[in-house]
C-alpha cells in the first residue's frame, strides 16, 4: 500500500510566552516578528510548502490576535487599494489563507504539548499529521525542514521527527533520541526521553519542533499521563508507539534559530535581516562599524 500525503499540521500555539514578557502582556509569542513577518507565519509558510491542506492552531485565551492576523484586513485592504499602494496589498495577499482550511482549537488549560495535540484529535482525525512548534525557526528556503521530512515520511512511512545535534549541557531542554542504525541523515529512533537530567542523555541528538506522526500517538496521549514538568508530554507518548511502528529521526540540514529564548530571536532576526536586499546592507554596515 502507497503511504498517503499528510494534508494537516497542528500548531501548538497556547503558550503564554512568559520569556517575552513584558511584550507578550498584551500579545501572543507567535507574533513577534522577525524582520518583519511573525513568528507564526514562517512556520505555517513551511507547512504550505510541505503541501499542507489543513492548518489546525491550539490556541488559548488571549490568543485571539492570531485568528484576527490570518483574516482578511477588509479596511486595509480598501484603503491600500484607494492609494495603489500594490506592494503592500501583494504582502497582505501572502497571509491570507483560503477559507475553511485553517481551524482554532482551544487548549483550555497549560496541561503541556502532548495536551495540545490532544486537544486536536477531533480536526486530525485517524490520518497521519504533522506537528510544527512555531517558536523554533527551521531557516532552509531552497528546502524547508517540513517538506524535506514529508519527502523521507513517503518511502519510510510510521513516524519522522527532526533533529539536531545540541551542546552536552543543552540537552536537559530537549526530547532526546536513543539512536540506533544511522543511514546519512536519518537515524532510527530507538527510544526517546524529554528533557533528561543533565548527564543521562543517551546522546546528542534534540528533537527540535518538527513532528510527523501517526494517529496513535493521540490514543497514547488520551491516557493523561504527566510526565517532565508534571505536564502531558508528546515525548512520552511517542516513546510509547516505538517498537509498534517504523520510527525516525532526520536531521535538519538548515539554520536552526530557537526563537523561544530572546538570544534565539535576536539572532534570527539579525540573521534573517542580512540574507535581504533592503535591510540587509544597513544592519551590515552596522555591525561592521561596532568594536566587538
Ligand atoms: C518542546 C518539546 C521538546 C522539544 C522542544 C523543541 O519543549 O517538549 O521535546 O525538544 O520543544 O524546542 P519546550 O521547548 O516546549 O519545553
């Protein structure tokens, strides 16, 4: 049997966002830009390049901005297109989603992000679906992380996430993989542990916010079990489903920015303003005039 697209990605978007405080008191996380464009929008941008048809947000109160920013701006929209203001209105377009083809879905309680998952189950349905933590910035634009990872998921089918080798003394802030066989960039993935106490990690190897999973995994999660930090971990639940079905790691070959830490974001952004043409010789020139 020929294994099937995975057409729907959950965006866990719930967060409170407390290490961006005092920004995030009137705002949710998912919005701070970098450069210009929110957090958000590149990762839904490297879904829709995966082929993603369905885009699921487990939001949470207070998070209302985010389903106002993926709507039509009717009122900007006329006044942009009174001043023919094109450039702008072809930069509105790019945000603008299809009706019908995203959905919100309320996690109400801070119960983890196996809890948020869960928390889709009824928009995920019994199919195969994909996972993307927004505040980690996967920068590969000639070959997003996601699309990459569906492309090893049609001929490996089970479960691929994505990973990265991080510093020994990170590793207590991340799922982390027990490896098996290593074939170039996958890996098997023989079992998996979050956040271990620092010097128990079976290796190096993070999971780093991008998941393709199969429906079973909610199953596991519907169990309720807390885990690390006393919250629903999908780390645990995944960990449950190896042995049960075909299970991969594959590392992500890009530029990876954690934009949940303010050094992440800042370098992102700086990053990110260099590759342009219109604020990238400004920010340059900049950074060479500074004595470091
Ligand atoms: C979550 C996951 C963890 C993963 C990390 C990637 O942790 O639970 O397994 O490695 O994202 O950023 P969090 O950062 O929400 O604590």
């Amino acid at each position: 049997m020929s294994i099937k697209s995975v057409k729907t990605a959950v965006f866990p978007v719930g967060g409170q966002g407390t290490r961006f405080l005092p920004a995030t008191k009137a705002m949710p996380k998912e919005m701070l830009p970098v450069v210009d464009k929110p957090l958000l929008q590149y990762a839904v941008d490297e879904a829709l390049a995966a082929g993603i048809e369905r885009l699921v947000f487990v939001t949470a109160r207070g998070k209302g901005a985010l389903e106002d920013y993926f709507d039509v701006a009717r009122e900007l929209v006329d006044s942009l297109k009174a001043k023919g203001k094109t450039a702008e209105l072809a930069v509105l377009e790019a945000t603008q989603i299809e009706p019908g083809r995203m959905v919100f879905v309320r996690q109400q309680e801070p119960a983890g992000l196996g809890h948020a998952v869960w928390c889709a189950r009824h928009v995920v349905g019994r199919e195969a679906f994909a996972v993307l933590l927004p505040d980690e910035l996967l920068w590969n634009p000639a070959n997003p992380a996601l699309k990459e990872m569906h492309e090893a998921y049609l001929q490996l089918g089970g479960n691929i996430i994505s990973v990265l080798e991080v510093p020994d003394e990170h590793t207590h802030r991340y799922g982390i993989v027990s490896p098996g066989a290593v074939d170039g960039l996958i890996t098997e993935v023989k079992g998996l542990v979050e956040k271990p106490q620092q010097g128990t990690a079976p290796s190096r190897l993070a999971a780093i916010g991008r998941y393709i999973l199969q429906p079973e995994v909610i199953d596991v999660l519907a169990a309720g079990k807390r885990g690390a930090g006393n919250e629903i971990q999908l780390t645990d639940a995944m960990a449950e489903m190896i042995g049960q079905q075909p299970f991969h790691a594959l590392t992500f070959t890009g530029t990876r920015f954690d934009c949940g830490d303010k050094a992440g974001h800042v370098t992102a952004n700086i990053a990110l303003a260099l590759e342009r043409d219109d604020v990238g010789p400004a920010v340059r020139e900049w950074l060479r005039s500074q004595k470091f």
